[in-house]
C-alpha cells in the first residue's frame, strides 16, 4: 500500500487548494479548519464529497434495508440518505400497510396463510439489457420469510412480492439474468420443500436446496409465477448465486457450505453445527444451465409440482445435462461473474484465497463429459484444478467482489481483516489494500457487477461501526464507507451512519439512467398502474349509503365517501355515520404541481395515507366507537395546512341525544358585513392586477417554449381556474341577502388567488433564469455575496423596498462602478454626500457596511451590470 505517495499528493494539492481559496476567501478556510481541527486531506475529501444546496449526485444507491424490510436510497458522493421504500414491512409515512391498496401488496407476502409483517432483505438486483443497468426495475429478496419483491423505478415503490412456495429460507438472491428475464432465487437452509414433518434423521433423504428461476415479464414489471421453476439440488446449503453474461450467458452459478449435511444437536451432545459443517476442505460450486432448464420445465413429462409449483428434480437435469458441481475452498461466500462473463470469483471466507475459475475451462470440461466422480445424488463433479484460471491469497475472510472499468480489476471484501484489496484477476496480483471501520461485508461499486462498471467510488458496507460514532447505546448504528478508488491507490473518503437494520448489499446506478415520475395520471391507483375505481374529481365529491346488495339505501350500513384533496381543503369537510357502519373513503388528490402530497388520517382509527399528485386511495375501517374524530392532512402542505381538516361523527343509533342549549353571540351588523364584503372584494381586485401582470410578463417571455415554467403555469392555472365557480356562488349569496356567506366565497377566492399568485411568480422567476442573458462566474459569485452579505434584506431588484431599487444604479452616478464600490465598502465616509443624505431622509435608513471584501464587491458590480442588461425581466 503506497500511502506515503497518497498522503503526499494529497498534501500537495491540498496545500495548493487551501492557498487558492486562502487567498480568496482572506484566511477563512484555514480559521474554520483550526477550529474544527481539519487536516488538508480532510478538506479535500469534504470536497469531494460535498453537495451545495441544490446539487445532485452522479450515482443512485439502493441499500438493502436488512431486517427493516425496506430499501435505502442514498446518493453517491454526498451519501445522503434520500429514501426508504417500504417492501415488507408497514410504513407509515408512505402509508404502505395503513390503506388498503398497499395492504394488498404486503398480504401479497402473506405464508401459508398468516400474515408476516417484517423481512430480512438482503440482495437487491437492478434489471439489466444486456447486461448493463436500465434503471427501471429494483428486485429485492427475503431472506427469512423466502421472498423476492419487486420495486418500481418510476415512482419507487413496492409493485409486488412474491412468496417461494417450495423453500423455507432463501439468501442467495435476487439476481436477474443478463435481459431480465429470470431472477435468481436460491435457497439457504435446506429443508423439506412440502409443508410436512420430516425427522431430521432423515436430512439426506428428505431435505432439500434449491435455486428458483423466477420468470420475469419486464415490460410490465412482475414476476408470474406459473412460468417459474425451482432446480431441485441436494441439502447442501446454497449461498450467493450470480447469472453468468456475456459468453456465459444461460448459465447461473450458485456455491453453498454444509456440503457434509451435518446436522448438528447441541442438545443431545453432538460438536455444534459450526464445526461438523466446516469439516471439507472443500464444498460445491453449483453450475446449471438455466436457459436449458427453462425449455425442459414447460414439458409436463419433466417436473413434479410441489404446492402448486414446479420442480425440476435432479435426476432430469443431471440426464439433460444441466446440472454441474466444481469443488471450491470450504465455505465460500461470494460468487461473482466478470463483466465479460468469462471468470467467476469464488471468496473462501475461511480460507485466505479467493479463486478465480475460467468460463471456457468449465464449458470445456462440460463438453467432453471429463468428470472426476458423481456426488451422492448423482451430479457430475468437474475437476477443479482444470476449471481455475488461479488462486491469489487476499487476507483474513475474504467475502465479496466487484468490478471496476479497468480491465482486470477487482476489489474484495476481508471480512476478518477490516480491510478492501484491490487486485488483478486476470494476472493474479495484489495492487492495493485499504483499512475499514469494521468487518466489511458487501461492497458496492459504481455499476459494479454489470457489464458496464463505472470504477470512480467502492462502498464498503461495515458490519461493526464500535468507536466510529456518537455512542447511542449498544445497539449501534452500522457503517457506510465511501472509497475514492479512481487514484492509484484506494482513499476513504468518508463515514455515513445506516440506523435501519444491518444493510446486507447495495447495488449503484448512474443516476442519469434513472427516469422517474413527477406525478401520476388524475386518479392513478399507485399499486396496480391502473385508474382507480375511486377516482374523484372537483364536483363529484360525495357520500354514499349502501346496504349488503349494493343498492343505495340511507338504512344501509356501508358508507362509501368520495373526497378530494386540493390545497387547502379536503372536500367533504363533515361526515356523520351510524357507530358500527363499514366506512370506506376513496380519496383523489388532485393537484398537479410537483411534491405537493397530502397525507390523510382518522385520529384514532389506525388509518394513513400519503396521496402524491394525481394518485387515489382507498382507505377503510369500521367506526366501531362512538364520538367525534378529527380527520386532517397530515403533510404541511400550504399555509393553511392546519386548516385542512374536517370531522367525522360517530352517532350511536340507539341513543337519543338532546340539543344543547344555543349560546348568544354577538353578531355583525348589515352594514358591518357590507363594509367587509366591499373590503375583501377591493382586495381581491388588487391581487388580480398583480396576477395579470405576472401572466402577461409570462406570456410576453414565451413560457410555454420552457417545459419547467410551463409545469408551473399549469399548475398556477389550476388554482386560478377554480375562481369563477367561487365567483358565482358569492354574487349568488349576496344577491340573496346572504352576506355573510359572500364574504366566505371572496375569501375562498382570495386563498386560490394567493396560490396562484405564489406558483405564478415561482414560475417567473424560473422563465427569467431561462431568458436572461448568461451570469459571468463574476456574477454568480456576486448574486451569491449579494444575497449571504445581507444586501437583499433592503434591496429588492425592480422593486423599491426597504431601500432603492439597484436596477441602474451604475447609471445613476457618474463614475458609476466606483461609486458603487467605495459606497459597498466604506458607507460610513459618504454618509455627507448630498445624494446619500437625500437617500437617508427618504428610506429612513443608513447602508450599513457589510463588510464586503474586495473580490465580493468587485463580483457584486458584475451582478448589477447583469441586472442592468437584463433589467426589462425585473
Ligand atoms: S451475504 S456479507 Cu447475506 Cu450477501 Cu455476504
Ligand atoms: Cu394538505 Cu396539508
């Protein structure tokens, strides 16, 4: 390991990189390292790794959640965690398992009839086309309830889950085949694949492994059952698997530990299972031709069905030729294919090697039938030494690998060790080793297990954090580490903490390929694709009662509520219902702007819902108590959030309740009312002008030319469209002598109005960042300074504030840039100028000295000049 050389590059360019932002930024740099005890190379690493407000990162990690169930997002380089996505287990935020369209998808996962209610999710696997990552599906595995699930990239949920009917346990996937067709499923703990006892005296003959071809329809995202198979294999227990790709495409490979079949029995004085299933020096590599199998498994004649699905027994895939064993060191781990396809990397885990076999060394062996023996089951056992292109001793547990975009290169897991090593596979050398914090387990590399690895970072996924963070308590949180692999030797960048269950396995993606959506189609139901039956729009909101046939009937017990969400109201506002009705409410959220979800809940009733743009749910319960329940949205969504609520009233039919006596209030007089309905009108009117003037500027500008502003055009448009039914209703009221009602109408406009309004100048401050004429670094440097210096906290541009309007103000003096400048940076000595003294008099106001230095003053003046070229956008 040269990280002598590291550490002096590293100094070096730091040094540099500390000099030039030094120099600029007048010592700050240095200051806020000494005070934070910062070295040169943490600087740079902070650097590398830091987002600015608004910044993206290059790569998309999804992290296997581990006994959370779920799934973590997460960013590359920054390792900012930017999502959970709920999978086994019920989410409340999401309302995953609190409404009753996700509900359908976790009891999707039920076994055996019970309902399982958590997940060990170990291997998530990205779809590929030939290959390579596409970025639109995320398949996941359970580990102990054995389960595959499926997640959609376009809105990053949970589509399906599907249940192994045959295995007991499953580890070693999910890994999808080179086109997606297959995902691979491997059993972990070998046990009998039908739901009876079976004594464990008889393991050998009654226990079994397997590896599952879960048929996968990519266009529409789901497994199907019925077209997948399971390759019955021995107990021994199966571990990582990997699809092969390339010139092994067709061929899966799956290696496994407990090749002894020991059983174990603590209890009845037997060594425990640790010892009696480490005893070989060497287990098995399963090698099977799955795309043969999957012809030979839609022939009735070749499969046994066990609860109701297929299995291919040995004995047919060993007469067709499909079904091979290589000897590997003794409880191996990791099995990973090569980018081209052409070698597999077992890891020893007890052993201090990792082995590299040659695909074209197996096929030939295969080819020429040359077997060394059979096992006890009948499988053909390739010579070992004959399929190796090599062996290399990495160190102590040697686990997992991945591929970088050097040919050759690989980088494996110590487990043992703490420790990341780089190295050749293709001429068995040792290039680099990096120490980790601690016991690593997976690695994730950018695409690093696809055809196309991009190499740049290598996560380490350590199993231990000990003494890396804050202690909060013996339960620690686990530990994240991002390598810097793109120099000649490997750097740690930095530590991100993983509070969620022990994260097996992270799968990385650029995150250009990825492509989702902003909002679904008006009334999408999320879970099936498909529009809702319960879709609702403006207008058709409603209640309705229905006996046990269906039939509208106000004796029936089914109340059905129709409602819709729109910033800031929830239509209906009251819903009454007899105490043990069956209450469904079907809810539509009807905007279209982007992140507006509402949220939605019954306090009391164990209900939740989040509603993104455009989505319906359906939400259901028995009121089976009497009383008055709040219901409201439980996201901040506007303003008037709080506002966003309403009641549901529970009666009991059996009881009489008497009327409370009616409080005596004041109440406003006709004129009163008159006066403020004038006033709100008056207001009204001027927000409308300030509308107008927007929308004409936007039009002016061709908004419609820029696909961001014209989203948020649509948007504002929905808001204000709602205006002329608010109008009717009003002049309506008033003209009944109803003004009180009236002024509720005005007001209601005026809410759409300032929503609008809000969207509306959203909108034109986006189309005048597309129109203007391009900002100078200067001048970006300078809207920064303007902006952090305090300026804008008097000066608005185009507006008079609580200061002049700076639009020309490198005009309005001779001299003009200096003036500005000296007047930036020593206000104090021209508070006797007569035009500063007239400035005062007027704003009531001194320019306070903001300290500005001279680079940020200099950026300041471009700034202005930039406005100046654009002032007819302000
Ligand atoms: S396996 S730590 Cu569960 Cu992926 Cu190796
Ligand atoms: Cu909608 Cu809060």
């Amino acid at each position: 390991m040269s990280k002598t050389f590291n550490k002096l590059t590293s100094f070096l360019v730091g040094t540099a990189l500390a000099a030039t932002v030094a120099s600029a930024a007048g010592g700050e740099l240095q200051k806020v390292m000494k005070a934070r005890g910062l070295t040169e190379n943490d600087v740079i690493r902070a650097a590398k790794t830091y987002n600015p407000t608004g910044g993206r990162d290059e790569f998309i990690v999804f992290s296997s959640g581990g006994q959370s169930g779920q799934v973590i997002v997460y960013g590359v380089p920054s390792m900012r965690i930017l999502k959970y996505i709920a999978v086994f287990t019920p989410e409340p935020w999401q309302g995953y398992g609190y409404d009753v369209d996700s509900l359908k998808i976790l009891r999707q996962g039920n076994i055996r009839g019970r309902e399982i209610n958590w997940g060990d999710t170990h291997h998530p696997a990205l779809s590929e086309k030939d290959g390579k990552y596409d970025g639109r599906w995320l398949a996941i595995n359970d580990k102990a309830n054995p389960r595959i699930a499926i997640i959609d990239l376009h809105d990053f949920e949970t589509k399906q889950i599907t249940v192994n009917p045959v295995f007991k346990s499953a580890h070693g996937g999910a890994f999808f085949t080179q086109n997606s067709d297959y995902i691979i499923e491997a059993a972990q703990y070998a046990a009998p694949f039908d739901n009876f006892y079976h004594p464990i005296e008889e393991y050998k003959e009654t226990y079994r492994g397997g590896v599952t071809m879960w048929k996968f329809n990519y266009k529409k995202g789901r497994i199907i059952p019925k077209d997948s198979f399971t390759i019955e294999m021995p107990p021994y227990m199966q571990d990582l698997s990997d699809a092969g790709k390339g010139v092994s495409d067709g061929w899966g490979f799956t290696n496994s530990f407990n090749t002894e079949m020991y059983t174990g029995g603590i209890e009845v004085g037997m060594p425990p299972n640790e010892a009696g299933m480490s005893r070989n020096d060497t287990d098995f590599l399963h090698v099977y031709n799955w795309k043969k199998l999957a012809k030979i498994a839609k022939n009735k004649k070749n499969v046994k069905i066990v609860n109701g699905h297929k299995i291919i027994p040995m004995s047919v895939a060993v007469a067709n030729n499909a079904l091979f064993l290589i000897p590997e060191p003794k409880s191996p781990h990791g099995v990973d294919v090569s980018p081209d396809g052409e070698y597999i990397t077992v890891c020893g885990k007890l052993d201090t090697h990792a082995s590299v076999f040659k695909w074209s060394k197996i096929k030939k062996l295969i080819k020429n039938k040359k077997y060394v023996g059979r096992d006890p089951y009948g499988i053909p056992i390739l010579d070992m030494k004959s399929s190796l292109h090599g062996q290399i001793e990495l160190g102590l547990g040697p686990l997992h690998n991945q591929y970088s975009n050097v040919k050759g290169e690989i980088y494996t897991s110590l487990y043992v060790d703490s420790q990341i090593v780089k190295w050749n596979y293709l001429t068995l050398k040792v290039l680099d080793k990096e120490n980790v914090h601690y016991n690593v387990g997976h690695l994730a590399g950018m695409e690093g297990k696809s055809a196309d690895p991009q190499g740049k970072y290598i996560i380490s996924l350590n199993k231990l954090a000990i003494d890396r963070f804050q202690n909060v308590g013996p339960l620690h949180p686990q530990n994240h580490q991002l390598i810097d692999i793109s120099g000649k030797t490997m750097d740690l960048l930095v530590d991100m903490p993983l509070p969620l269950g022990e994260p097996h396995q992270a799968v990385a993606i650029r995150a250009s390929k990825l492509n989702p959506h902003v909002r679904y189609p008006m009334g999408t139901n999320s879970k099936t694709g498909k529009i809702h039956v319960g879709k609702t729009l403006a207008g058709q909101e409603r209640i309705e009662r229905r006996n046990a046939k269906g039939k509208i009937d106000p004796k029936g017990k089914f109340v059905t509520i129709y409602a819709t969400f729109v910033r800031s109201h929830i239509n209906p506002e009251r819903i009454t219902v007899n105490k043990g009705d069956e209450v469904k409410i079907y809810m539509t959220n009807l905007e279209r702007a982007q992140d507006e979800t509402h949220g939605f809940t019954v306090d009391g009733f164990d209900v939740h819902s989040s509603l993104e743009p455009g989505e319906t749910t359906e939400m259901k319960f028995i009121a089976d108590i009497e009383g008055v329940f709040p219901y409201y949205c439980t996201e901040f969504c506007s303003a008037l959030h709080l506002e966003m609520m309403g009641y549901l009233m529970v009666k009991d039919p059996k009881k009489t309740y008497v009327s409370a006596k009616k409080l005596k209030m004041k109440t406003m007089t006709t004129a009163e009312l008159k006066a403020e309905y004038k006033k709100t009108v008056a207001v009204n009117d001027a927000t409308d002008a300030v509308i107008q003037s927007v929308v004409a500027f936007l039009k002016e500008n061709k908004f419609g030319e820029h696909k961001v502003v014209a989203d948020l055009v649509t948007d504002a448009f929905d808001q204000y469209g709602q205006i002329p039914a608010q109008k009717k209703l009003a002049d309506a009221e008033y003209k009944k002598g109803n003004i009180e009602k009236a002024i509720l109408f005005e007001n209601m406009i005026w809410q759409l109005m300032v929503k609008t309004a809000d969207v509306g100048i959203r909108a034109k401050d986006a189309l005048v960042r597309l129109v203007a004429t391009k900002q100078s670094s200067s001048a970006q440097a300078g809207e920064r300074a303007f902006g952090e210096g305090g300026c804008s906290g008097c000066h608005v541009i185009g507006k008079v504030s609580s200061g002049p309007d700076l639009t020309g103000v490198l005009q309005r003096h001779e001299n003009g840039e200096k003036w500005v400048t000296n007047f930036i940076m020593n206000p104090e000595k021209m508070m006797h100028d007569p035009y500063v003294k007239a400035m005062i008099d007027v704003y009531n106001l001194k320019m306070p000295n903001q300290h500005m230095n001279k680079k940020e003053t200099k950026d300041i003046i471009e700034y202005l000049k930039w406005i100046d070229t654009n002032a007819n956008l302000f």
